[in-house]
C-alpha cells in the first residue's frame, strides 16, 4: 500500500515536470507521426485496390490506429535511468524507502498519460476519415485489446529498463537504443504491415518480440486476426512479458552489486 502512494506521488511529479516541459511534448508528437509517411506511401501503392487483407479503407484505419498505438509507447525510461547510473545519481535513490525503479515505473505512467491524448487525436482522425467501420465488429476481439496493449507496455517498458541496466557493465549501453528503435520502427508494423513481409521473414520476425508490441494490438483492433490467431498471440506475448521482467530483476541484482562494489 505504501508503494502505491509513494508511485502515485511520483507520477504526479513526473507528470507535472512533463507538462512544464512543453517542447519534449512537441518532440513526441512529431516522433509519433513518423510512420504515416512511409504508411501513406503504402497506400498509394495499393491505390483504390487491395493488397492481402488490406483494401484502401482498412489500410487508412491501419494509419490511424498503428500510430495511436506507438504512441502509447513513447516514453524516456531508458534515458533517464542511464543517466541515474551512469552520473552516480543511483547512490542517493538507493538511500530513499522506496525502491529505485519506481520512479522509472512513474516516468513511464506520466509518458504513457501523454501517450493517451496523442492516441485519442489519432483514434479521432479513424472515426472521422473512416469510420467505425474500419475497426473490429465483434466483442471478442475489444475483450483481447485490453490484454495486448497492457503486455506491449510492459515489454516496451521491460526493453527499456534492461538497456539501462546494461549501463552497470557498459559504458556505452545507451548507444544500443537508436539500434533498437530502428527494429522497433521496422519490424513492429509502425513502417508496414507485417502482412507485406514474405513468408520466411514473417516466420522469423514473429519469434522476436517486434510483432507483439504495436502490430498485434493495431490487428486486434481492426479484426485482422482470428480470435483463436489472436489468442496464440498473447500467449507469446505473455511468455516474452514473463521473460523480460524475469531479465530486468537478474540485471538489476547484479549491476547492483557492480556498482557497490565499485563504489557507486
């Protein structure tokens, strides 16, 4: 009980600084439309067509929706947290009651806060440019959303935490988030839908946790998938959850020790 609060003080400071920083708001935002252009590239090559489940009204939702969900998915939890590590500002979290990456777990909730109103504008330009239509009919697949929007926010947040912690051996860990972003961006759908990748490819990125992030909740969305496709789906998505968060408390155990034993 005491965690909450302690979490929901931070979020509310974390929230704040957010809201005084009006410019790193811009940034997200202009972050976040990042891949409707290569999107609306796509759909000028289906043009009025189709192309696989795709015809030109659906892709549009695609656009809307895909974009909505990466930008739940912005947040500075890796930069923050590094530099905690890397400029000895770690030494004094570790001296208060609460655990460290509590303020990293508010830091997320104040992006994914932001993340929300930049979603609701996107989920706006679907309803408006396309129509419910374009979504999911069915209340099966609404009830599995929920589920893969909260396991993509965990791994994003667990893939974050762990590039952080690397900063305990390395130097130079943060280097290795532009490297993931850039597989984020391609393999994840936010550049082109999985479904236009050639079978072999498919196969082999279905196996990195990429697909799981924004492209199974963009699908669960707009009934892409089957429900039984989609439930095979969040069993992978939750075995990789499972994995991750069991990553980040080994890392965290022993940097710990690391960064004590060489004076921190």
């Amino acid at each position: 009980m005491r965690s909450l609060r302690t979490l929901a003080a931070l979020f509310r400071i974390n929230l704040l600084l957010r809201l005084n920083f009006r410019f790193d708001l811009s940034i997200s935002f202009i972050i976040a439309l990042m891949p409707m252009a290569t999107l609306f590239f796509w759909k000028r090559a289906i043009g009025e067509g189709s192309m696989g489940v795709f015809t030109d009204e659906k892709f549009t939702a695609y656009i809307f929706v895909i974009v909505a969900v990466t930008a739940l998915g912005l947040s500075g939890v890796a930069n923050g947290l590094t530099m905690e590590i890397r400029t000895g500002g770690l030494s004094q979290a570790l001296l208060r009651p609460h655990h460290p990456l509590l303020n990293s777990l508010a830091v997320a909730l104040a992006d994914i806060t932001f993340g929300l109103f930049f979603a609701a504008l996107f989920i706006g330009g679907e309803l408006l440019f396309v129509g419910p239509q374009g979504l999911a009919q069915d209340r099966e697949h609404w009830l599995l959303l929920p589920v893969a929007m909260l396991g993509a926010l965990i791994i994003n947040f667990a893939v974050q935490v762990i590039i952080a912690e690397l900063s305990f051996f390395w130097e130079s860990a943060l280097a290795l988030w532009p490297f993931y972003l850039g597989l984020f961006y391609v393999f994840s759908g936010a550049f082109v839908p999985l479904s236009f990748f050639p079978e072999e490819l498919r196969r082999i990125v279905d196996l990195s946790p990429f697909p799981y992030l924004t492209s199974l909740p963009t699908e669960l969305a707009l009934g892409l998938r089957s429900v039984d496709d989609g439930l095979s789906a969040l069993r992978k998505q939750w075995a990789y959850v499972i994995i991750l968060i069991a990553t980040v408390l080994v890392l965290w155990w022993r940097g710990l020790r690391r960064y004590e034993a060489y004076g921190g």
